[in-house]
C-alpha cells in the first residue's frame, strides 16, 4: 500500500531536488538529493546498513522543512529486543537501579536461598554471565549504580550479595544511599544508558514486574541522563565498601 507523503519544501529556488517529504500516517520523514559518492567520505560513515543509500543535502534545508513537533510518540520494546541491547552496544552500558524490590528476583531459587539465610550459588556461567565476559573482554563497560535506603529493603541486600557475581563476570557495581541520591535531585526512574547516545527507560508495574522498555533517543533528554550517570557516579561506592560499612 502506498504511502500518503506530503510535499514540505525544497531549498531549489528551480523547484528541484533536494527535497523534503512527510508520511502523513507515520510521521517518518522522506529526504531526496544528490548521493554521497566518494568513497572516502563513505567509509567515514558510522551505522550505514546495507542498501542504504547516504545523500547530501543543505542544512537550511531541514532547519526550513524537517518536522519540529516537540511531542515524540513513545518507542517501546518488548524484553526479548530490550535484551538484545546488551549484545550490540559498541562502548558503555551503565544503568541506575532505583527500585526497592523487583519481583522478577523474588521468584528465583537464588532469592530463596538468600531469605533462607543460606550461601547463595551463584550461576557464573548463565547466559547473562557469558555475555558479559564476551562484550567486557573487547574492552566495553557495564556499570551500575544501585541506590539503598536506610534500613535496606530485603530486595536490596540480596542485591549486594548479588554483586560479587555481576562483578566476577565483568560489571562495576557501586552503591548509593537513598539519602545522598535525594540530596543529589537524582530522578526515581530506573533506567540503562547505552553509549551515551539513548536511553533505555525500564516500565514497571504496582507489583514490580518488568513491563517493558521506552528508548529515548533526542539528544537533550539524553544529555539529562549522561549528567545523572554523572553525579551518580562520582560519589558512589564500590559495593564492597559500602556492604562492609552497613555491617561495621
């Protein structure tokens, strides 16, 4: 089925190419001109896929015709997509975990053994664990930071004790007082950055499953949470030293 495209403009006083053009239905944006030929300038493209087809065309041109609604319709991922993103970052992964509790480690055996006060076996070869080692052996970084409150939740405990895992297998967990956070203006959302080129804001529901995933692209809003990841950062601690200072 056809698109339905409407004409916006052309920066050709002839009426010519380039131009740019609206889908109506999708809101995606249909840009045509000359086509980036050498193959020099090509080979400094980052992400062009095959078939893809790079053109060139004036800045005036989408500063006078691009769309410039401020309102973005969401774009959602399902878990098996958001999943994925772990496997095809190029550089960092680096999240901030809010939450008090995820039902998700309720109603593993791991958690059980830990409510059990039992030694928890730890699965250093699950299929998290053998990703981790592949991308953090190429050089990349996945970080968190995990926020606790004053007394901690069980939820959270049982993540300290989980730490050493994630960490064994390549992660740098460190850990930040709910209090400095609030004193910090840190947001509630629990959300990854990737790349620091977008975000990936994790939904969940009143009983504290997983739902699904936002992905935030626009630069600004991005840039918000590079400047979170941050201060979180700087004046968090390794999860050894913040674990030893609950029990000292």
């Amino acid at each position: 089925m056809a698109r339905r495209l409407r004409f916006n403009g052309t920066g050709s006083v002839g009426g010519g190419c380039p131009a740019v053009h609206e889908d109506l239905d999708s809101g995606e944006v249909i840009v045509h001109g000359m086509p980036l030929s050498d193959p020099g300038d090509i080979a400094q493209l980052e992400h062009l896929g095959e078939g893809e087809i790079p053109i060139v065309v004036p800045r005036e041109l989408l500063v006078d015709f691009g769309p410039k609604e401020v309102a973005r319709p969401p774009r959602v991922l399902d878990l098996a997509a958001f999943g994925r993103l772990f496997e095809s970052f190029e550089h960092t992964a680096w999240r901030l975990e809010t939450r008090r509790r995820f039902a998700s480690d309720e109603a593993s055996e791991t958690y059980a053994q830990f409510a059990a006060g039992l030694p928890v076996e730890w699965d250093y070869d699950d299929a998290w664990s053998r990703n981790i080692r592949a991308q953090t052996s190429q050089g990349k970084r996945v970080e968190r930071v995990r926020l606790v409150d004053d007394p901690p939740t069980p939820g959270q405990l049982y993540l300290l004790d989980n730490a050493k895992r994630n960490c064994a297998v390549g992660e740098d967990i460190r850990n930040l007082s709910r209090s400095e956070a609030n004193r910090l203006r840190l947001p509630a959302e629990d959300f990854w950055v990737f790349d620091s080129r977008f975000v990936a804001l994790l939904n969940f529901d009143e009983d504290d499953n997983l739902l699904d995933v936002e992905v935030i692209t626009e630069p600004v809003v991005v840039n918000r949470y590079v400047q979170v990841r941050d201060a979180a950062w700087h004046y968090a601690v390794p999860y050894e030293e913040f674990a030893a200072g609950l029990t000292g």
